[in-house]
C-alpha cells in the first residue's frame, strides 16, 4: 500500500542524520524548545505507541486510544536528554522498521476497518471515518512537520 512505503520513507531520512555529531543532536531551534535528539526521539515513542496499543486495539475491533498529547510528548523528551543521539537515532530506525513490517502483514480490510480515535468517529479536518489508513496518513504529515524543523535547526 503506497501510504505504507510513503510512512517508511522516514528512515531513509533518519539515516541522514547518522553523521551529526552529539552537539548537533542537542541543538534546538528558537521558535521551538525541542532540540533536534528530543524531537526525534518524540516520533519514536509515537511509533511505539501505533506498535504496542493502537494496532492491537484495531485488530481486536476495539478504538484506538491517544493518550494526553503533552504528557506523552514530555516523557518522549525527557527521555531523550538521558540518550545519546546515537541511541536515539537507532532506537527510531528499529522502531519505524517493525512498526512498519507490522503494518506491512495487515489485509487492506484491517488497514481500512472503520474504528474510532478517543470515542470520536471521523477525523475532524477530513470528515473521514478514522482506520489505521487514516491514521498514518495523519502520522505521515506529523513526521514532515518535524522533518522539516530539524532541517530548519541544522540549517542555522
């Protein structure tokens, strides 16, 4: 499914990252207080949380469920300052991978099985009925917004 190779393109990009040095990793941007190990590190913990509790929810016909955005995304960063970027950078490879062989055994029925986020049906912008599709579409803008401010920090 082209959405699934799209969502995986992202470690090609990671691999990108293989030559920044540990300061590098620690730089952040003005605008945004996440430095460049953290932001990563921010996408990983999502891709485990698609892995470990959205997936399976899916395939047991129950809801997705999405936890407190802020308090998710302040143990992802905190986390990460106790990481080097190495670290950081290989543990979001291995996860991006087997979350994506994951989704690469799933039938397209369990990829567009119409389930709920939160209690809600359809996805607010689009109007669409929420399935895994649905989701990692939205995953997939997520990780371009973030690609996008670590070229931005390593621009600088």
């Amino acid at each position: 499914m082209q959405v699934i190779q799209e969502f995986a393109s992202y470690t090609e990009w990671l691999k990108t990252l293989e030559k920044l040095s540990e300061s590098d990793w620690n730089k952040q941007s003005d605008s945004e207080k996440w430095s460049i190990k953290q932001i990563v590190l921010h996408i990983a913990h999502w891709d485990n949380h698609l892995l470990n509790v959205i997936i399976p929810s899916v395939k047991n016909g129950e809801g997705m469920i999405f936890p407190d955005f802020d308090s998710f995304n302040a143990r992802a960063t905190k986390r990460a300052e106790k990481l080097t970027g190495e670290t950081v950078l290989k543990e979001s490879i291995n996860s991006r991978r087997t979350l994506v062989t994951m989704l690469d055994s799933l039938s397209e029925e369990a990829l567009t099985y119409k389930t709920t986020a939160n209690g809600v049906s359809h996805n607010p912008p689009q109007g669409v009925p929420y399935s895994l599709h649905v989701i990692i579409e939205e995953f997939i803008e997520h990780d371009r917004h973030h690609m996008k401010q670590v070229e931005s920090i390593l621009k600088r």
